[in-house]
C-alpha cells in the first residue's frame, strides 16, 4: 500500500467517526429540547388558574412556558 492510500483511508475513517459523534451529539439535543418542552408545557398547563379568563390564562401559559425554556436553555 503506498502512504496516500494509507492516509485516504485514515482520513476517511476520522471524518466518518466525526459524522456519527455529530449525529449523535444531535439526537441528544432533540431529546433534550423534547423533554423540555413536556416538562414546561406541562408546567404552563399547571399554572392555569380556573377564577381568571381565558384570556389572562393564555397569556399567564405563554409567559410560564417561556421563562421555563429560557431557564432550561432552549429557545421557546
């Protein structure tokens, strides 16, 4: 084997190894965001307040749901 095809290879096997942590790192982000996202829907829902109207409740849901978000680090 000459010392291009060795290094072809070597090259080829560190950008594959590059592609699948990067896909994973990936997959482990949208679970975090998914889980997040349960967790301060959730949390909005919770927060709902039966003597108020519907339009203070959404509005105290959206305001809920975002601080939420931000404090887990995820955009909204």
């Amino acid at each position: 084997m000459r010392v291009a095809d060795v290094c072809r290879i070597v090259i080829t096997l560190a950008g594959a190894s590059m592609a699948i942590s990067l896909a994973v790192d990936t997959a482990d982000a949208a679970a975090g965001r998914n889980s997040a996202v349960q967790r301060c829907m959730a949390e909005a829902r919770a927060s709902t307040d039966v003597n108020q109207g519907a339009v203070f409740n959404q509005r105290r849901q959206t305001a809920v749901y975002r601080s939420c978000m931000q404090q887990a680090g995820f955009r909204p």
